[in-house]
C-alpha cells in the first residue's frame, strides 16, 4: 500500500517489529505523519536519536487506555498494530496482565479507530492463535475474533480491521535464535524436545507481509503467509554445532508443532499462490471477493510438521547472519 501523504500509527512502536516498521516505511514512503505508541519512553528516546526525521511523532501511551488511545488517533488514516504481550511463560503467570493487554487493548483500539473514522487497521497475530493451549495463544485468538467482527460495528463504509498471522520471527526479542546465540558462550545449548518444529519468516518478511496485507483487504480477513519451517536441531546446527544439547522437557503452554491454519478454518480459506486468506465466517463484502482463489481441500491443515518448504542448515545460517 502506498503510504505517502498518509498519517500512519504503529502501536507497541518500539519493539522489534515497530522498529523495523518505522525504518521500512521511512525508506519507501514520505507519510504526512508517522506515530510511534508505545509505554517505554527510554526506547522512544532512542528511537528519536536514530530516527531523524520530521513526519515521527512519539506518544507515550497504553493500548488499555483507551482515553490516550483517542487522543492519539487524531486524524491517523492508517494503524498496525503490533503492541501486545507475547512471552508464552510471562502470559503464563500473569494471566489478567495477559487479558488486559492482549484482549481489552484490542478491544479499546478498535472502539477508538472506529470513533476516529480510521480507514484500516492490520493487527498482528501468532501461529499460536490456531488451535492455541497457552494463554498467550489464546488472548491472540480472541484478538482475532474481535478484530475480524470489528468490521460490523464499524458498519458500511466505517473502518476496515484484517489481521496477519504467521510463525516464529529470526531475531525477535524472545525468540529462540538470541537465546542460542547467548548459550552458545558457554557451550551448552538448552532444547525443550528435539523433535520440534516451527515456521521461520524474518523481520523484513513480515513488514513486507503486513504492508502488502494493508494493500490487499476488503476487511476480516485473516492473512497467512507461505512461509518455511525449520527443525529446531538444524537451527541448532546452523548456529552452534559445537556445543552439546541438554534436553529440558517441553515448558507449560508449548507444542511441539505450531499450526498456521487448522483443519477447522480451512473450511473457510482460500489459497492463493503465496499466501492463505482466512475468510470471516460473517462477511459483509461481496461474495465474488477472493473469488479467484482456490478453495482448501477436506483435511488441510497448514502445520509445521507437515509443510512442503523446509530450511536447510545452510539456509538457516544465512538467515541468522544479522543476529550473530
């Protein structure tokens, strides 16, 4: 999507993805404004050291207020919103923190864009929103579902809300991979069960996803990219094949595999060549919309496990380049 001359705000704007975000849209596009919302203020901070540009702007803000949140809105065009708690043991043993940023702030950012007369709004989910057995998983998923029915209470014409939901970011903060890189210092790298596997997409690949998402919805849309998996011993491979594997057993709230469109939703998906379009299963667009991509077959499901691209070790060391 074309961003030029628009007023565009990212939340969480401060974090590994909203960083990358404000870099990528400064390189391609010359928006009227661009709003970095976030409740770190050291990070903004820095931010404005390596940012020098005039179309930012930094509020220091909360998604569970949604009086701030209005106030920020303030004739912004464009939202992706990336701000949330994401950490699966954090979200673990705080539960009602969990629920009040993941769920509650969806909630208040949709009523606040809606009230601002935004015109689209891309949330970010997780691979752990299908099919989820953690909290985290489980407020994304909720998440979805109030972003997806965000688009009848904006009525016709009212703002646009679709999500984006893909796998495992190289280098986030959290991830596995800044975790090995840390291990590998002392020779031990530490592995729930070396059986698993996870989808692998790069920061540059999910702002390039999240933008072309913005380009592509109609509204309720759930985005799923066609990205690769990799075997966490091949990662562990790649990044340190000399140390030894202490197996650890899988944490709480973990799977083995991760699942980007369940058997379940593939009812109402539909594939394109790169890319799967979850439809709401309450759409208020034509129905010739997506009519041109194919439809899923009985059984489908987008797992980990099952995925016809895989990450060789070689691949996934050129990938981890910028991290070690």
């Amino acid at each position: 999507m074309n961003l030029n001359d628009k007023t565009v705000l990212v939340t969480g704007g401060t974090g590994s993805f909203g960083q990358k975000f404000v870099k990528a849209v400064l390189g391609r596009y010359r928006p009227r404004r661009l709003i970095v919302f976030s409740r770190d203020e050291l990070k903004q901070s820095e931010m404005a050291q390596q940012f020098n540009d005039p179309c930012l702007r930094y509020f220091i803000g909360d998604i569970r207020d949604l009086d701030r949140l209005r106030r920020a809105l303030h004739g912004v065009e464009i939202v992706v919103h990336a701000a949330a708690m994401k950490q699966v043991p954090a979200c673990e043993y705080n539960p009602f923190e969990a629920v009040k940023t993941n769920v509650i702030g969806a909630a208040n950012l949709i009523e606040a864009t809606i009230d601002a007369g935004v015109q689209k709004v891309v949330a970010m989910s997780t691979d752990k929103a299908a099919s989820p057995i953690n909290l985290y998983g489980a407020t994304k998923l909720c998440a979805e579902k109030l972003f997806v029915q965000g688009n009848a209470y904006a009525g016709r014409g009212g703002t646009r809300f679709s999500c984006t939901r893909y796998g495992n970011v190289v280098g986030s903060r959290g991830s596995v991979a800044p975790l090995f890189l840390a291990q590998r210092e002392n020779g031990t790298i530490t592995v729930t069960d070396k059986r698993m596997t996870r989808f692998w997409i790069t920061l540059q690949q999910g702002i390039d996803f999240v933008l072309r998402s913005l380009d592509l919805m109609h509204g309720g849309e759930i985005f799923v990219p066609k990205i690769p998996s990799m075997r966490i011993m091949d990662l562990v491979e790649s990044m340190a094949p000399e140390c030894d594997v202490k197996v650890t057993g899988i944490r709480p709230g973990e799977k083995v595999h991760e699942v980007l469109v369940s058997e379940d939703e593939a009812h109402h998906t539909v594939e394109g060549e790169d890319l799967y379009i979850i439809k709401p299963l309450h759409p208020w667009w034509p129905q010739e919309v997506w009519s041109g991509a194919q439809p899923l077959p009985d059984g489908f499901r987008f797992s980990s496990d099952r995925n016809e691209t895989w990450l060789t070790v070689e691949e996934l060391s050129e990938l981890n380049k910028d991290i070690t």
